[in-house]
C-alpha cells in the first residue's frame, strides 16, 4: 500500500508541473500565467485550495492533454 501511495504522489508531482519546464517557459515567453499561477494571484496568500480532477485526463488523447 505504500508503495502505491508513493506512486501517486510521484504522479501528482509530475502532473502539477502542466506539461513540464518546456511548456511552462513558452507561456512566460508568451507573456502567460499557467493556471496554477493564475489561481494564486486570485485566492488570498495563505488560503486554502482544494484542486480537484488533476488525474482526469491523465494517461488520455495521446499525451495532449
């Protein structure tokens, strides 16, 4: 059981990157926030934030999601 916890922790963690360091810098390039950084300037600093749906499209449509 540990081991699957430890497992999607390790998925969580990559999935929380949007499509990784590449990705990322091409919306700061772009002058764009990703939506993680979008919804931190929205909700107060220290406030909670429950994401829900982070595995939704996981592992579907090829990587393009």
């Amino acid at each position: 059981m540990r081991r699957l916890v430890e497992e999607l922790h390790g998925l969580e963690q990559k999935l929380r990157l949007g499509g990784g360091p590449v990705k990322i810098e091409k919306q700061h390039r772009e002058g764009k926030w990703t939506a993680r950084e979008r919804i931190s300037k929205l909700i107060d600093p220290g406030a909670l934030f429950l994401e829900i749906g982070l595995l939704i499209a996981y592992d579907r449509y090829d990587g393009q999601a």
